[in-house]
C-alpha cells in the first residue's frame, strides 16, 4: 500500500515591511510560520493570495504611508475579485486596532507585534470568514515559545531576535505603548536559533532589540547559570562557533555596561560598530525626554568604547526641535556631533505622536525652525560620514559579499564597519568573506579591488 502526503497547494504571499530591523526580523518569522501552509514568498502584490503590511508607527509620516498604501492593495483586491486577504501587522496595527478595518474596509485581519504566531490560525478563519480578526495582546514569551526555533536562512546575514519592548518611556516614543514590556529570551531558545542559522551558512549574525544591550537571562547551567549580560551573550555566541561576525543593534546608553564594553576588545567576532542613540546634546532636552542621561554620560561610554576598540564606527539617531528645544539646546547637539565624529547617523524632525507625554508640552518648536535645523545637522553629519569612509581608502579590509552588484561581474558586500562596499570578482565568492583594497569612497558607499578570500579561523 503507498501512503499519500497531500502537500497544501502553494500559495503567493507578499509581505511589505516598514520601519526597523526588528520589523525585518519579523517579517521573516511570518514567512516561516506561513510557509507549513503552502505560501510562498513574491515580490509583488499584484494576484498575492495574502498581503501583509508590516507597519511602522514611530513618526506620523510612517503612519499615513499604511493608509495610502493600502488604497493601492485594495484596489488590487477588486481586480482579483476580492480573491486576497489583506493583513495589516506590526506597531500600526498595535496602536490603531480596530480602527483600521474601519478606515479601510477591505482589511481581513489585523495583529499586533506579539500574534505573528497566530497568524496562520487567523489567516485560516479569515478565508471561513469565521472567528476574531483582531489580535493585539501583549504575550511577547508566549510568541516566542510558539514559533519555530529552526529558522530558514536567507543568505550569509541574518538577524535574531533576542530582546522585545521597552519600558523606558522616552517622552516622544511610542514604542513602550505599541511593543509592551522590555524582555528577554531564555539563552536556549537564542542557542537554538543561532545553531541553526550557523548549520546553514550564515556567517554574520545581527543580534536584534528595541533595546538590544537591558538584554539579561541566567547562563546556561554547564556555564554555571548565572545572571548574563548582552556582552557575556555575545562570548557565548562566538565560543560556540559558526559565525564570523556578530554584530547587536540597538542600544540604550542607559544600559551600556563595562562587560560589554570589554567584550569589544576580547571577542574578534564582535564587531566594531555601535549604534548607541543620544537624540539630544543638551542635557535639559535630554531630561525633558526621560532618557536617564546626560551628554557628558554619553560621551564619556563613547570615550571608552573607543579605548577598548581604537577603530569602531560609531552611530547615532537624533531628533530636532523637540518641545522647547532652544538655539542653545539645538547647539549643544551640533558639539557633541563635533565631539564624538560619527559614522553614521538618523536624524528626524519630533513628530508628535498621540498619547505620548511630549505630545502635550509646551513649547513646540515651528515646522519652519526644524527644518532648518534638521539640514544644518544633516549636513554636518554628511560631511562625518564621508570623511569617514574616504579614511578607508588605501586600506585592505574584509568584506562580506552579500550578493551582485549593478554592473556585470560585480559584487557587494559590507565592511566590518557597516560599509557598503563594491568590487569585480567571481560570483562563486557569494557568502564568503574576502580581502578588498579600497580606491574610492562616495557618502555611502566603498569601492575597491578584490585581493583574496580570508582564511577564517
Ligand atoms: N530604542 C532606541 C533608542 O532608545 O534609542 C530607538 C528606537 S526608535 C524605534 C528609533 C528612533 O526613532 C529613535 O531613536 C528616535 O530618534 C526616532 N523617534 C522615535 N520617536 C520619534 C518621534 N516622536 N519623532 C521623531 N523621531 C522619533
Ligand atoms: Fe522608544 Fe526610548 Fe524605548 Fe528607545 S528607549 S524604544 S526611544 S521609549
């Protein structure tokens, strides 16, 4: 007798991700959690059976994006005869609930960044049209004791999620409200997913949280079982080998420890880059937003990072023209750029959000007063970033090739520093990592010689 397995029919799934990397990282774990029933990815809404709109609600533009956006999909929805669910997933979702399908109609479902393991279940009710097609609990542990811990990999990068939420409560954010509660996954579960993104290639490993160094668990019991650190994770993770690099975004000054810091000396693997955000230069800006630091505090974590690793890239975000911000304040922010010299940075205008403390202060700045502040610290931080990849020029570095280039015979991949960097070589050197001498540079980008491939320990 022969045994039948009846494979699902496959399906098309699009999924548009907005926002931040963990939004990225999330996105994936709904492509896997999809994937057992017969959906696979494309890079196009047009016929998709499912669209999910992974949503970034951090500034109001990124808000009103959804909506417009999903004007678009609905009008795909009426050419297919109503044949595509449509998802509205992540922070919008979270914030906005119910309100969505309201505005737009033609929303199926929608799912706060704690359901995506629930996805499948909702996605099955949605075409019975049966059952709630509302999920936006806050069971951050029980999502990830639900999804699958072997991941598929997509390439030698890949990110993992160890941290979700925050409870800093900066003045201006929404994050707190929209991703619930700062928590950490047990080391196993972290174990777990590494080893299984190693095993299948992945040489570069993005460890991911809202505020990626408060992450904390207790050591695995052979280790001893005490109470780690993100800098005792990160050893960890380069003693049990697979990776070349390993890289964590993003910080929190308030959490930045010795450790971890040390561990930027110790570990090669880890490597030298930080994203810590200040926001602001003037510490009465800085009180105003709830961050629990000074600038002095700041630059004094910078000061050390650079002692314990005399070639690390530094990076930033900032927000302009937050309630009350002075010229003064807006100058105490341009000195402390002057001071540290950054990489790379994020700057954005404040955008008040509802239900966020700022939003109801006093003192909002003109539209007009942040703009022009806002491009007199881009423009600063432009001129950072490029004289910070023209002093790569000359040197060899090693680069991870991460994929082809524009041009034919063209690869690209990234520096250590996070640099993009382009160069001719054979396309069989695709995942692995190689020596580049750099003869150019451009605001965002290196390009060079290929020399050879690394022989990596
Ligand atoms: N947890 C990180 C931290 O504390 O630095 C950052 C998380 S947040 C998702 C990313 C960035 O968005 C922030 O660093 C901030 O610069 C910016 N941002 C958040 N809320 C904002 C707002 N209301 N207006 C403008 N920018 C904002
Ligand atoms: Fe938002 Fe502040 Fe939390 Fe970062 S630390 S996510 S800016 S509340």
């Amino acid at each position: 007798m022969t045994t039948q397995t009846s494979r699902p029919e496959p399906k098309r799934l699009f999924i548009k991700t907005y926002g931040c990397q963990m939004n990225v990282y999330d996105s994936e774990r709904m492509r896997d959690v999809l994937r057992p029933l017969g959906y696979q990815p494309v890079d196009t809404a047009d016929n998709a059976d499912l669209v999910v709109l992974n949503t970034c609600h951090i500034r109001e533009k990124a808000t009103e994006k959804v909506y417009s956006e999903l004007g678009q999909i609905k009008k795909l929805k009426e050419a297919a005869g109503g044949k595509m669910t449509i998802a509205v997933a992540g922070c919008v979702a979270q914030a906005e609930g119910a309100e969505i399908m309201r505005r737009q109609p033609a929303v199926d479902l929608v799912l706060g960044p704690q359901a995506y393991h629930k996805l499948p279940e909702m996605v099955a009710r949605a075409s019975r049209a049966v059952g709630e097609r509302l999920e936006t609990e806050f069971e951050t542990l029980e999502k990830f004791d639900a999804l699958p811990k072997a991941r598929e990999a997509d390439g030698p990068t890949a990110f993992l999620s160890v941290q979700e939420g925050c409870d800093k409560f900066c003045t201006f954010c929404v994050v707190p409200y929209t991703r619930g509660a700062e928590l950490s996954r047990p080391v196993d579960d972290i174990t777990l997913e590494a080893r299984s993104l190693a095993a299948q290639g992945v040489r570069e490993v993005t460890l991911l949280g809202q505020n990626v160094n408060a992450w904390h668990g207790a050591a695995p019991k052979l280790e001893g079982g005490e109470e780690w650190g993100l800098g005792k994770l990160a050893r960890h993770l380069a003693r049990i080998g697979g990776f070349d690099r390993i890289r964590y975004t993003t910080s929190h000054p308030r959490d930045m420890d010795d450790d971890l810091i040390a561990a930027h000396a110790e570990v090669p693997q880890l490597m030298p880059f930080l994203h810590l955000p200040v926001q602001s230069g003037s510490d009465r800006i800085l009180k105003a937003m709830n961050r629990g630091h000074t600038a002095e505090h700041y630059l004094d974590i910078m000061r050390k990072m650079r002692d314990a690793r005399p070639d690390m890239a530094l990076a930033s975000d900032f927000i302009v023209g937050f309630p009350g911000e002075s010229d003064q304040d807006f100058e105490d922010t341009m000195s402390l750029v002057r001071e540290v010299g950054y990489a790379i940075a994020y700057s954005f205008k404040y955008s008040a959000r509802p239900g966020t403390p700022a939003a109801d202060m006093f003192g909002h700045v003109p539209e007009e007063v942040k703009d022009e502040r806002l491009q007199r610290l881009q423009a600063l931080l432009r001129d950072q970033q490029a004289s910070f990849n023209a002093s790569k020029i000359g040197e060899t570095i090693p680069v991870l090739v991460t994929g082809k280039g524009r041009n034919p015979g063209q690869l690209h991949g990234r520096s250590p520093w996070m640099q993009a960097v382009h160069f001719d070589a054979p396309e069989s050197l695709m995942g692995q990592i190689v020596d580049v001498k750099v003869a150019g540079a451009t605001l965002n980008s290196l390009a060079g010689e290929y020399v050879a491939a690394v022989e990596v320990a």
